[in-house]
C-alpha cells in the first residue's frame, strides 16, 4: 500500500515537473501550503462563525438599547449597553449612544423642574406666564413634554377664549377697530393660533367698510346712468358750474374707482379769460395748471376747469397728490387765476380744505 502511494506521488510528481517546467522543491512547497490550507479550512470557517454570531449578538444589543431610549426605559437602554459593550469594549455606537442617555436625563431634569415652575405660575393664576413655562417644556419630546404640551393647549384655549371675547365685546358697540386691536396685542403674546388670525381679518374687513360708509356719509352721490358709474363729491361742493368753487371729486363702480378729479371754477361778471392757475400754499408757491379752462355764460360768466390727478408726486408736467394734501392741511392756502390781461386771488376756505380731506378719505376707503 505504501509502495502504492509512493508510486502515485512520484507520478504526480513527475507530471507536474514535466507539465509546468518546476522544480520538486518547488512542487513540494506548493503540495505542503496546499495541505496545511485543507487542513486549517474548518477552524478558520469556525472563527468566521463565531465572528457572526458575536456581531449579531452586538447589533441585537445595539438595537434594544435604541427602542429603549425612544421610549425613555432609560435603565434598560443602559443595561443593553453594557451588554454590548462587553463584547465590543467602547465601540462608537456604545459610546454614543451612552452619551445620548447622558443627555435625555439632563433634558428630562431640566423639564422637570420648568414643568414644577409651571404649575406654581397655573397655581397663581399666572396664566400667561404658566402657558410660556408649558410651551418650553413641550418643544422637547419626552414624556413629561406630552403632559405639558396638553396642559399648554388647554391653558392657551383659556387665554385666546378670554381675548376674543373682549373683541367681540368691542365688536358689539360696532367699534371694529378697538377689537381689532385687541386681537393684535394678544397676538403679539400668545402662541399662533388660527382663531385669533380668523377673528383679525373678520374685524379688519368690518372696519374696513365701517371706514367706507363713514366716509361716503359725507359724500353726494350723483349716478350717471349712461356711463353706469356713481360720482362722489363733498356735500358742502357746488352742484353747478356757475358758482365759484375749488373741489375734490372722484368716481366708482362695482369693479373699479376712477383717478381723482380737481375742479376749480371761476364765477363773476366780466371775463378773465384764465389760462394758468398756481396755488400759493403756506408761502410755497406750486402750478395747478398752463392750460386755457373752458368758459360759458349768460347774464354772467363763468370759466373752469376739470383735472385729472393720476400721480401721487406732482412735477413739471403733472399735478399729483402731495400739492392737494399740502392745500387741504395748510393753514393759508391761496389760489391766483391768471387771464390775458389780469389776474384774480381766492382763498381756499376751512370749509374748502375739510371737504378735501373728506373726499381724499373716501377715496382711500374705497380704493381699499
């Protein structure tokens, strides 16, 4: 039998040699690495085994600490650890994960005692103060934090309650503004809530069109049927041309509100024949307008003109808004009508400059 192998070998030996063009020792070599390799296979296999089984007892460890902190079983997730850290001593996810234990007690301490504050302010009526105290401790997410955060919302419910039933108290009497007023300042102190936005623009809409009633109480309406638009002037403004007057008006519709409207109207016996009109307001001297007005007469006469104010800063080549809110609030306000040969001087009355300002109010209130 020895014989026998020992033949098998060396004609193994022998064909390899000749096969590969190697060297016995060569062969031999590679014959021996190639035995040890079958023969070590099944321990190293082993090891690899074992390495699994640890690293899955490691990550199973891993895993129940990790449930246990997001459910705060802060003893259990700390047990876990230790587990684990016995079979990967400070491994980074141990490490980590015993840092954020660490952490949750500090918070969940923390929260305790801002949750005892808390109640010691609800237990004072201090409502206002309790609320802030409740909301700090829910911006957590910690057990404590879910108990404050109900106890917050019912505390806010308690506090928005109470303001929007002074606003609708001022609401009653039709002062929209006052309660609208209330709404902001509780806004400015209580957490965000939808209620106190709805109630805010509820009241701003209803005093926005108290704020237009108002003013339009003051206007004359006259509807022109044929172009189907109202127009709004001062009650105490002329109705005709011939009479003297310096006016606001403007027009609206349902679906738009027209530029304002400047109308200066000269009545007297003889003709001016006006081609410029400047306004001397306060000792400031501004152009009202270069161009020749339109004239009429009877037993009298009378010139006027009609300008339309589409600009909000007046220059060179238009009027604009600024010059008729410097006339309506002056103090001395003159208006000089330039003609051919002469001129003539009229002031602007008190009750002039009060009907501008009541005409640029509704205008805003219907522009709005």
């Amino acid at each position: 039998m020895v014989n026998k192998v020992r033949s098998v070998f060396g004609s193994l030996l022998k064909y390899l040699t000749d096969r590969f063009n190697l060297s016995k020792t060569k062969i031999i070599v590679f014959g021996s690495l190639l035995g040890v390799a079958l023969i070590s296979f099944p321990f190293l296999n082993s090891i690899a085994q074992e390495n699994s089984r640890l690293q899955a007892e490691f990550d199973s460890y891993i895993q129940q600490a990790e449930l246990s902190i997001s459910t705060e079983s802060l003893e259990d997730a700390s047990a876990a650890l230790e587990a684990a850290n016995l079979l990967k001593p400070d491994h980074e996810l141990v490490t980590s994960n015993f840092s954020t234990i660490q952490n949750i007690k500090a918070s969940i301490e923390n929260s305790n005692k801002v949750f005892k504050k808390a109640k010691q302010a609800e237990a004072k009526g201090k409502k206002l103060k309790a609320l802030k105290l409740y909301l700090q401790v829910a911006s957590h997410r910690y057990k404590i934090d879910e108990i404050a955060s109900n106890k917050a919302s019912k505390l806010q419910n308690i506090l928005v309650a109470a303001e929007l039933k002074k606003a609708f108290q001022r609401s009653r009497s039709k002062e929209y503004a006052q309660a609208a007023q209330v709404i902001r300042k509780a806004m400015k102190v209580l957490p965000e809530d939808t209620r106190l936005d709805e109630a805010l623009s509820r009241y701003q809409e209803q005093y926005s069109k108290q704020k237009k009633a108002r003013a339009l109480s003051k206007m004359r309406p006259k509807y022109d049927n044929f172009k189907e638009i109202t127009w709004y002037r001062d009650y105490s403004s002329p109705t005709y041309i011939n009479q003297d007057g310096f006016f606001l008006y403007f027009g609206a519709n349902s679906y738009e509100v027209t530029d304002l409207h400047l109308k200066m109207q000269y009545f007297a016996d003889d003709w001016l024949f006006i081609d410029k009109a400047s306004v001397n307001i306060d000792g400031e001297t501004f152009v009202l307008s270069e161009s020749s007005f339109d004239r009429d007469n009877d037993s009298t006469i009378w010139e006027w003109q009609d300008i339309t104010v589409f600009a909000n800063v007046s220059n060179e080549l238009v009027l604009g808004r600024d010059v008729l809110e410097k006339i309506a609030n002056s103090s001395r306000a003159i208006v000089r009508y330039t003609g051919s040969q002469y001129y003539h001087d009229e002031y602007i009355s008190d009750r002039q400059k009060q009907a501008m300002r009541n005409v640029l109010a509704a205008y805003d209130a219907m522009k709005q």
